[in-house]
C-alpha cells in the first residue's frame, strides 16, 4: 500500500488541476459573453467595469463592438490618425481612455465628448497633434497628458484654450513647437506662460481691420456712385421731357411747370 502523504499529495494535485481548467473555462464562457473585440483582450476592472487592451495591435481605426460595461481603454501604441465623432458612443462607464503613442493629428468634434460625465483620465501624449479643438472635447473635465506633441502656438490655440475645461495641470503640457507669427519666439515654453504676455491674435486682428475698413470704403464708393447715377439719370429726364413740351403747340402751362421742375433739380 502506498503510504497516505502519497494519496494526499495525489489529491491535492487533482484538485488544483479541476480548479484551473475549471477558471479557464470560466474565463473563456466569459470572454465570450462580453463579446470582447477580436483585436483586444478583456478582464474584469477591480473598480467594476471592463479593462480592454488593445496596445501594440497596429490599430489604424478605433475597434468596433466595444462593450458598453468598458470603464480602462488602452488604445495606445497603435497607428491612429484620427480619432471620429461616434468612436466611443454607448460607453458611458469609460473612465480611463489611453490613446498615447499613436500618430494622431486631428481629433473630430465630439470625438470624447459623450464622456463628458466618466471620463476622469485622458492620455494623448507621444502624437502628432498640433492645436485642440474644443469641439472635440466639449465639457471634459478630465486630467490629461498632452506632452510630447509638436504643438503650433498660434491664434488658433490661443482662442481654443479658454474654452476647454481640462485641469490646468494639463494645459501646462502644451509646450510650444513652434510659434505663429515665427518672431514671437515662444518655441520650447508652456503655452499657458507665454499667452500671458504674447498676443498670438495681433496680425489677424490686424488683418481682419483692414478688410473691414476696405469692405466698408467699398460699400460707400458703391452708395455714393449710386445716388451720382440717379441724380444725372433724373436730370436727363427732365431735359428729355422739357425738350418734348417745347415741341408741342399751345403748351405754354405745361412749359412753364416743367421750367419749375427743372428748376427744383
């Protein structure tokens, strides 16, 4: 008879290996419910939810059939370009949404903008983005990472930020990349800092004063030509009938009116 350590230890390693193919067919009957996205891999969040990874899969567009209980979405390490309006629709649990390390350089209005009352943290860092759109953020309030995008301080921007409700920590990562106009030298400093001092808006402003003033000069040139051509109009008819009158006989009345007309001119 084997000795009872043996029979033990038997038992013991019998139960282990029900246990785990009984977890593995837990988590397959799982990952099948949740209908996980073919290029992603799915497991339970510890705060609820979904985690969904799909890192380093050479995304080119955002995975569709996202499951509405997702709450971490990690989408960074891919090929994005862009990021459309509907790409996270029906995910109102998406609490951390990672979309660094991508190659994107626009953003589409609305693209987060339903997560406006989830969205907690947003990484958007190692991109191409040069400017943000408020549209494409709406009422986010979430901390981001903006840092290592080749951002364009310019008009654009400076009028962009104020709208955006993003913690300001965050806007602190937007480091100039360049600068628009060149000669404000503000490459390498936070935007935030230099949008105290410099005004980014100058030239367009100045710009835009100049086309209202030309567009303005236009409208009178054209009242003033306008009212010169009715004034000689009105008088070459008043010649014209004058003349007529005087050709009639026995109009003398008629002619003498039309000398008080021409006379009124």
């Amino acid at each position: 008879m084997a000795p009872p350590v043996v029979y033990l230890v038997f038992l013991s390693l019998t139960f282990m290996l029900l246990l785990h193919i009984l977890d593995v067919c837990m988590s397959e009957s799982h990952q099948t419910e949740i209908k996980c996205p073919e290029s992603c891999f799915c497991s339970e969040s510890v705060d609820g939810g979904l985690v969904v990874r799909c890192s380093d899969m050479n995304l080119i567009a955002v995975p569709h059939g996202l499951p509405n209980t997702t709450r971490h979405l990690y989408l960074d390490n891919n090929l994005l370009l862009t990021i459309p309006s509907d790409s996270f629709i029906g995910l109102p649990l998406l609490f951390k949404l990672d979309l660094s390390h991508n190659r994107l350089v626009h953003l589409e209005p609305g693209a987060v903008r339903d997560q406006a009352d989830s969205l907690s943290s947003l990484y958007l860092s190692f991109n191409l983005l040069e400017t943000l759109d408020p549209e494409a953020f709406g009422d986010v309030r979430a901390q981001n990472n903006l840092s290592h995008n080749p951002w364009l301080c310019d008009c654009r921007l400076q009028l962009a930020v104020p709208q955006l409700l993003f913690d300001p920590s965050s806007l602190a990562e937007v480091v100039c990349n360049t600068s628009e106009p060149e000669e404000l030298g503000a490459q390498g400093m936070p935007f935030i800092l230099v949008a105290i001092e410099l005004d980014f808006c100058t030239e367009l402003r100045s710009t835009t004063d100049v086309a209202m003033l030309i567009t303005m000069f236009g409208w009178f040139t054209m009242v003033i030509s306008y009212l010169v051509n009715y004034v000689r109009h009105n008088q070459e008819d008043a010649i014209h009938h004058l003349e007529y009158l005087k050709s009639l006989p026995n109009r003398q009345g008629r002619i003498e009116e039309s000398l008080t007309l021409t006379t009124w001119l």
